[in-house]
C-alpha cells in the first residue's frame, strides 16, 4: 500500500505529518482532542475522566506552514 500525500488547502505543497506537543513536569505527551467543554480541576486543572480522548495527529505545509489537525 503506497502513502498518498497530503496537500495543503491553502497553497497545494505538500503537508508533512507530525504532532503538536504537550509540556508537562519531566515528560512532552502529544495532545488530545476531549469531548465537551472543558470543566476546572481542583487538582489536575481540567477534568477528563470519563470523557472520551483521542490523540491529535497535525501536518504542516511545506511551503506556507499551514497546520491541519485531526482526531481520528
């Protein structure tokens, strides 16, 4: 099976994949899309447990550095 390559919306380049970091103490993770509104954590800041979250793959244009997410 050959990769198709990914063209960007906005100028037509080609798009390369990659991942928008989450900096945490001592670790990077790669962000995650939750569903519904976000709701204040005493503790943890914000509340997601029970919630569904998906990781969040991004490509970036090679010519114009247009970012493109989704949460498959």
């Amino acid at each position: 099976m050959t990769a198709v390559e990914i063209k960007c919306p906005k100028c037509n380049e080609g798009m390369e994949e990659g991942f928008i970091a989450d900096y945490t103490q001592g670790a990077v993770l790669v962000s995650k899309w939750v569903e519904g509104r976000p709701e204040k954590s005493f503790w943890l800041g914000t509340k997601t447990k029970g919630k569904e979250n998906v990781k969040v793959k991004t490509y970036r244009c090679r010519g114009c550095g247009y970012l493109e997410s989704y949460a498959k």
